[in-house]
C-alpha cells in the first residue's frame, strides 16, 4: 500500500518537471533568437542635464553614418563657446561635423552633427553613446561640462 502512494507521488513529480523543463527550453530558445531581447522595446531617449535638453535626435546609417543632435538651451542665459563630444558605447569617439554652433541663445536651439563610424550598424539596431557638453554661460569665465547620453535606433 505505502509503495503505491510514493508511485503515484514519484508520477505526479515526473510530469510536472518534464512540463517545466520544456518550458525551460522553449524560453532559453526565444532568447537565443533575440525574441526576448529587451532592448527591442525600450524607448529613444537623450539625456544632458538641468537646462539643456535634446530637442530631437537621429542616428542615420544610410551613406551617411551622421548623428545630428538639436540642443535646446533652458538654463535662463546665453552661453557659448558650446562644445559636444560624442562617443558610442565601445567605440572611438565620433568626429564633429561642420554644423556645430558655437552659442546658443536663451531659449534658442543648437544643432550638433557628428560622424560616426556605423559600418557594422544596419537599420533598426540600437545605438547607445555618451554625451559630453562643454560651455560658458554669459557673463561668466569658468567653463561648465555636463555629460549625458543618447539611446535610439539607426534609421
């Protein structure tokens, strides 16, 4: 009697470990195949800091390999001698392009054009990098640097 209640308790185990471990392995197949990806589904985004903020970004791969950047300027002053770098997450830093301003006016926008090395990068992939603005604000003489960073998809 006592060896059939441990049958019955051995079966009951059996098939339900079996159904987990299919389970197991239908799920371990959809992330090898980036179903599961999550960065799939985060949203663009681009960051600076207080005061500054990306108005619009795109990242193009197209013949281009160009990341344009519109900066807005919040922080209640002018400031100028504006410089930004950026560098994509384990990659050499982008070179700028021939748009970058220089000063940017209260409430004014300031367009930042980069070229990147996106050979790799086909559309749809993301691209993550690193901001760093560098400028002085009207009426002072320290230079103020504040870092942030980009994350879209290669149109």
């Amino acid at each position: 009697m006592r060896y059939k209640k441990a049958q019955a308790a051995m079966e009951f185990l059996m098939t339900y470990g079996w159904a987990i471990l299919v389970v197991l392995v239908a799920i371990g197949a959809l992330a090898y195949f980036g179903v599961l990806n999550p960065g799939r589904y985060l949203p663009s985004s681009c960051t600076i800091g207080p005061g500054l903020a990306c108005s619009e970004f795109k990242v193009t791969n197209v013949d281009t390999n160009s990341v344009d950047i519109y900066v807005r300027n919040g922080l209640g002053k002018s400031i100028g001698t504006v410089t930004m770098t950026l560098t994509p997450v384990g990659g050499s830093a982008c070179s700028a392009g021939t748009t970058q301003d220089t000063s940017i006016a209260d409430g004014g926008l300031g367009h930042f054009q980069f070229s990147c090395a996106l050979a790799s990068a086909s559309k749809g992939d993301r691209f993550k990098g690193a901001i760093s603005l560098g400028y002085i604000a009207s009426g002072e003489t320290l230079n103020h640097t504040m870092a942030g960073d980009i994350t879209t998809r290669v149109e």
